[in-house]
C-alpha cells in the first residue's frame, strides 16, 4: 500500500472531475505529485497539483486548488484538506489510513515496498568493470557496491535487470600484466628478478608464476616474448578474473555477464562492423580537429583523421576513432560495446565509473543516441573516491597489491555488512571518508550498527514480551487483531506514518538511481524508533511493553512488528544483513 501513490490518483481524478478538458491529458498529470509537506505540522500530504494544470487550463491556482478542496470534503479518508501559499494543498489524513498501512505491512511482508513501476524493462548495469590486472581495490569496491545495490533495487522495483562485467582485456595494461607474470614465473624457476617500474609488483602474480611452471616447466624460457606472452597473458588474465571475482564474492556481489573487450577487435569484430555502420549512416567523416585547450602546436598532431559526429549528439566535440598508427581509440570500442548492448535489447543502460572517467558521459550519451537512433537511454554514474582513515589518520598501503587498500582488506577488518552500508550511507558522487574506528564502534555515529541495532531490538522487545507477559499471544494471527486505533500518540503515529513512505522511497530511489536514499531511510527509521523506545524508560506509559495494559502492548508490537519488517526489507535492499541479537 503506496498513500502516496493512492493519492496522486485520487488527486488526478479529482482533476478530471473538476475539469473534464484534462480528461485525455495524462502527460500533463504524470507531473503532478504527492509528497510530504516540508513541514509535517502542515499535514500529512502535500501536492503541487493545480500549479501543474493551471497555465493549460488559464486559471488562477488558488481557483483549481479551491476545486480540489470542495472535491475531497467528501473523500472518507481526509480529514481536513487546505490551500497554502500560491496554490499548493496540504491534506490531513485520518488515522486509520494510516492503521491500514500497518495492516498492508503485514499481509505483504517481504513484498511490502515492491512495486511495478519498470513495467519488465530491461535495463543493463554495467559496473565494476576494474583492469584485470589484480585485486579489487577500494576505489573499484564503491562502484561494486553501488552498481549492485542499484541492480537489486531496480529488479524490487519491476525492472528486468542484467548485472554486467566489461573486462578490459585489450589494452597494453594486459601486456604489462602478462610480463610481470613472466618475471614471477623466472623467479619460480629460481631467478632472482628485479620488478621494474610500471610493472605490477604485487605479491598475487607469485602464485601465478608458480602456475605457470607447474604447466610449462622451464620451456617458456627458450622461447622469444612473441612466443610465449599469449599463453602467459592466458593464464594470467584467467588468474586475475577469478581472483577478482572471488574479491567481489566477498562482498556477495555476482555479475551474470562478463563482455571480454577482445571480442570487439579483429576482423569480422564489433568495432569493425559497428565502424562500418557508422560510414553507411553517415555518422563519420574524415576531418581534423582543434587542438584542445592546455596544449601547444608542438604537442598536437595535426593530421586528417577519422571522426565520429559526437557533436551532432550533444558532445562538446567530435570524436577520433582511429589512431595515427591505425588501431582503434579506446571511443570506438567504447561505441560499439554500447551498440552491441543496444542489439542486445537494451534500451536503458547505466554505466558506474570510477571518479577518474569523469569527462567520459557526454561521449558516450552520444554514443547511445547514435547507435540506437534515439531509442535508447544512457545513465553514466560516478562513484567518488573513498578515503580510508584510522582514527582520523590515512591507512597505509597493502604490501598484497603493491600499492592500494584491497577490498579483501576493508571486508576482513569490519565486515560485509559495515562496508557495503558505509558505501552507501553518501551519495556516488560525494568524496566518503570511511574511518574504520568509527564503522566498528557500537554508537549512534555509525549508521549500520545503529540500523541493524534497531532491528535486533525489535526481537528484544518481544523476548521482553515473553518475559513479562506470559500469557499474551503475540502470535502473528493475535498481532493481525490487534486493536491499531490504540495508536494515537504523537511518536507512534511518526513511526507510522515514516513506514507509510518505505514504497514511496524505494519507487523514488529506483527512479533516481539513488541507493543511498534507502539508507538514509533506514536511519531515519531507526532514529524514530530507537527514540520511543528511550522515552518509554523515562515514562512507563510509553512503553512497548506494559503488563497494565494487555490490549495497547499488543497493538505497540504490532507496530513493532512492522518495523522489524521495513528495515528487514531495506537492509536485504543494500545486501546486508538483519540481525536479531547483536554481540
């Protein structure tokens, strides 16, 4: 049960009503919304409704919202409705509207907060997508984790979602990979070797190396690098993929797509054809291009080259797509992976890139515009970069990737649960500073603990129950009798009228693109009803639990009930976990 959504219909049948010329304008009335009011002393709804219609319809208003107010004077659920400011209407509900939620929460259970609003489209999540030249690190876990908890909240909400892997195999960087496993597999034979600069020098190609000899012996070592570097890149790409994704596994993070950049290149491939296609449209041409901003003459190559009308689709420039010694540029796979996205059925596509590929949406929006002649859509997300602190102080470096924090790192000092929450408790593209002190304390500064706090303490207030009242059935056919217009204290019908918004907030989440908004929820929630259950120990009449009163404590665990399931709801939203105790 969607309040909010049930009123915007209602709101937009009381326009038809009132004004029948709107009757066949569904475009204009998919803008009007309902929404809590800024201020919750001004009501329990507030909707924008007659400043939307009222330019097409030449009104005042204040004339349309008058309308309105003399429409639902009989709408059995309102219990006062007002005009504020220029036009806008604050309603007030009757309790049992919001009772009925409670009810909704229990029959739907698991489901309460799913909605349909994707309509089965199918939307590709492109994320993570890290070189395979080693472990995950920290930088690539808040793409991983935002990628994954946006999929989950996407296919909650109706979508039909594909969770894909681009691995960046094609580069030189797999090259530099494959010749640093070649030096481990030297030192494996028994060689001393020196890592040179801009090689990869973490521990986790040793293994490798040892692999390599187990299957080679030392025949690799007569053999010139045009030789052996296919096989050892193989093995070593082989090696780095399952390693990154046992990393991700950690994080109970799986894609079901893994797209090899390989299989673009080559003759017959996707950048090929997809180059071909773009000569046919018309869509390239043979140009020169202005030196960008910052460089000198002498470091501009001035030269015809084949170019891709970026520009035409909203890009700042148009776009090179072969280099000076005739390979491809990074754009032109970048074109055809996303038109080979398109032939394969999606119209909606999000990419979740790292903070360093930050000019990279306009080109690629572009990109899709073309390859699908406007049919289909591109979200480019970034995710920002994540500072690791110790009491205040940067961590140092891990000696197992040479160079960087590993997600293994993060997940083994504080866990699955404190790091995909963290990840998510600040929008994608805000700087995060995660403090490992801080995610470990037991206070209200840490968000999951504080979360997850509220959830076990809804189990305790039941075991109190038992404790207390033996004899109460506080089974969930006695909760589904209780009496919910005992519910009428200021503090409790916040509690209510907060689980009354969970759909709401995931349809706009879903919307948005925004999994920290259920986060934000969850603490919001957390907040509401860790604060009744502290005012309860300053007045026993407050409290969850009170032998004096059998008939209000069952309707208080109904209530409690409820809560238990929303924040059940929303942390298996961000894959993390609903504790009943906490240690």
């Amino acid at each position: 049960m969607d309040v909010f959504a049930l009123y915007e219909g209602r709101v937009a049948d009381a326009l038809k009503a009132s004004f029948p010329q709107l009757a066949e304008n569904d475009e204009l009335l998919a803008r009007v919304v309902v929404e809590p009011p800024r201020d919750p002393a001004h009501g329990d709804l507030s909707t924008n409704a007659a400043m939307v219609v009222a330019k097409p319809l030449g009104k005042n208003p204040r004339e349309i919202a008058a309308a309105l107010v003399s429409h639902f004077e009989t709408d059995a659920d309102v219990a006062g409705v007002e005009i504020a400011g220029p036009g806008f209407l604050n309603f007030r509900l009757k309790p049992t509207v919001w009772h009925n939620v409670l009810t909704a929460i229990a029959d739907l259970g698991d489901a309460y907060g799913r909605s349909d609003i994707g309509r089965g489209e199918k939307v590709n999540v492109e994320y993570v997508s890290a070189n395979p030249t080693g472990p995950m690190h920290v930088g690539h876990t808040r793409g991983a984790v935002y990628g994954d908890a946006l999929a989950s909240l996407l296919a909650y909400t109706g979508f039909d979602v594909t969770r894909e892997y681009y691995i960046n195999d094609a580069g030189s960087q797999v090259d530099t990979l494959a010749r640093s496993a070649y030096l481990r597999y030297r030192e494996a034979l028994g060689e001393t070797i020196e890592i040179p600069a801009g090689y990869y020098p973490g521990d986790y190609l040793v293994a490798v190396g040892q692999a390599l000899v187990a299957e080679f012996g030392n025949s690799l070592l007569a053999m010139d690098e045009a030789a052996w570097l296919p096989p050892v890149k193989q093995h070593a790409l082989a090696a780095m993929m399952e390693l990154i994704k046992a990393d991700l596994k950690k994080l109970n993070i799986e894609h079901e797509v893994f797209f090899s950049e390989k299989t673009l290149h080559g003759p017959g491939g996707d950048i090929e054809n997809t180059l071909a296609w773009l000569r046919q449209e018309g869509l390239v041409y043979e140009g020169r291009l202005e030196p960008p901003k910052g460089k000198t003459p002498e470091d501009w190559e001035d030269r015809e080259q084949t170019l891709f009308r970026a520009s035409d689709f909203g890009d700042d420039v148009d776009r090179p797509l072969v280099k000076s010694d005739g390979s491809y540029t990074y754009f032109a796979a970048d074109i055809a992976y996303h038109r080979n996205k398109v032939l394969r059925g999606f119209n909606t596509l999000i990419d979740v890139l790292g903070a360093d590929h930050a000019g990279y949406a306009s080109r690629i929006q572009a990109a899709v515009k073309a390859v699908s002649g406007g049919k289909a859509s591109v979200d480019v997300r970034f995710c920002q970069l994540v500072k690791l602190l110790r009491d205040g102080e940067p961590v140092k470096m891990s000696k197992r990737s040479g160079d960087l924090v590993t997600l293994a790192d993060v997940v083994d000092e504080v866990g699955v649960d404190a790091t995909r929450f963290m990840l998510l408790f600040r929008r994608n593209d805000a700087p995060l500073d995660f403090d490992f002190a801080l995610v470990k304390e037991q206070t209200k500064d840490n968000p999951v603990f504080y979360v997850q706090y509220a959830h076990a303490r809804t189990y305790s207030v039941f075991r109190n129950a038992n404790r207390d009242m033996p004899d109460l059935d506080v089974s969930p056919g006695a909760l589904a009798r209780a009496n919910l217009g005992l519910l009428d204290n200021g503090d409790e019908m916040e509690i209510v009228r907060l689980l009354g918004s969970w759909p709401r907030q995931v349809s706009a989440a879903a919307r948005a693109h925004e999994p920290h908004r259920i986060a934000f929820y969850l603490y919001e929630l957390a907040a509401a009803f860790h604060a009744f259950w502290g005012k309860g120990k300053e007045n026993p009449a407050l409290r969850f639990v009170n032998d004096s009163d059998p008939k209000l404590t069952l309707a208080r665990l109904a209530l409690v009930d409820r809560v238990r399931q929303v924040l059940s709801n929303g942390l298996a939203l961000l894959g993390v976990s609903a504790p009943q105790e906490l240690s």
